[in-house]
C-alpha cells in the first residue's frame, strides 16, 4: 500500500470511499437520515473536485484502486479522514494519520484538531487524541453529532 498526495484526477475515487465510508462504517452509528443529509450522494462533482483541491488530501492506494485519503490543513485541522467500508479495521487509517503527523512535522505543526464522527471516535482515540467537546451541528436539517478532538503534538503520545 502507498500513501502519496492527492492528484486532481483522484476526486471522483475519492467520492467513492467518502460514500462507502459513511453507508458501510459510520452507518452503524447514525440513522438512515442522518447517513443521507451527510452523505448527499447528488453533490455536484465539480463542486466535489473543488473541495478536494483545497484540502489537497493524502491518499492511500493499494494495487491502483484508493481505498483512503486524510488531509491535514496549515493550522492543523483535519477536515476528511475516511476509508473504504471494505478496507476498514486493517491498518489503513493508522498509516494515513502516520503520515499526517510527519507532514504536521514537517510543517511545524504542534497541534491537530477534527470534528470527529460517533464512528471514528475509537480510531482517533487510539492515536492519542482527546475529546475537547460534544457538538450537535445541524446538517441539510438533519442533526449529526461529533466531538471536536485534539491532540498536542509536543506531549508523547
Ligand atoms: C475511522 C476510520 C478512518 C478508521 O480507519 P481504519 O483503516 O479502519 O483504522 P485502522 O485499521 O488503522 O484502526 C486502528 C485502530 O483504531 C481503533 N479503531 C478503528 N476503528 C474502530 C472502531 N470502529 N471501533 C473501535 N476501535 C476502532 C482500533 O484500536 C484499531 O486497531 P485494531 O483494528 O487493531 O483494533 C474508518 O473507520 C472510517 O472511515 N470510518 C467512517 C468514516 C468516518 O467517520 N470518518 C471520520 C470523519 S471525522
């Protein structure tokens, strides 16, 4: 498996992991309305390959097909952090925060934060982050409950 940097012409593979991530993972944690108002499967794909391009993602491939990606933003938000429904629970999410913490490195990064899902909350837990706040953000109308998480990056893990 490869993590390497996103290229514009991944964006619509990207789309499929968001979409398999949330239908097949998070799904077990949120009901069929709220997969729907955060899924939004109609997204527009220009509008879809936009946002990638600005979040410049990391992506994992194994034997050519994604099954991954994760971004790290200059102030250290991690804004996308999703992996294929069936890839999941095999390591491919701990090689994608690795390289998120050498590139935080890197950039002199001395703190991450996300609005982390119900579903991922174990995942970022096990790689050393806290949960700062229970937040009830409001979706297409739909309620999606996450916690804002953190981790300082000068403490040892
Ligand atoms: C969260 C996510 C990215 C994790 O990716 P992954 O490739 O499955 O993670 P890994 O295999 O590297 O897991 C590493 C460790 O994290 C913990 N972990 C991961 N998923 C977990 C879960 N669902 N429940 C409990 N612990 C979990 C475990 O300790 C795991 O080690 P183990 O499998 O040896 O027990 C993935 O499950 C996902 O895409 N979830 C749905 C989308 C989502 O909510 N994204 C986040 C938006 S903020």
């Amino acid at each position: 498996m490869e993590i390497r940097r996103f290229r514009v012409e991944d964006a619509s593979a990207l789309f499929q992991v968001f979409l398999s991530s949330i239908h097949d993972i998070a799904s077990r944690d949120y009901t069929a309305a709220q997969v729907e108002a955060w899924a939004q499967a109609d997204r527009a794909p220009e509008v879809w390959a936009s946002r990638m391009r600005e979040l410049q993602p990391f992506v994992a491939e194994a034997k050519g097909k994604i099954i991954g990606y994760a971004d790290i933003q200059p102030n250290g938000y991690i804004d996308h952090f999703f992996v294929s429904g069936a890839q999941s629970r095999q390591g491919v999410g701990t090689l994608l925060m690795s390289r998120i913490h050498d590139e935080a490195r890197l950039l002199g990064i001395s703190q991450l934060t996300a609005d982390v899902s119900t579903s991922a909350e174990p995942f970022f837990l096990h790689h050393g982050f806290q949960v700062v706040e229970r937040r009830f953000p409001i979706r297409r109308g739909v309620m999606l409950q996450n916690s804002l998480m953190r981790k300082d990056l000068h403490r040892k893990p």
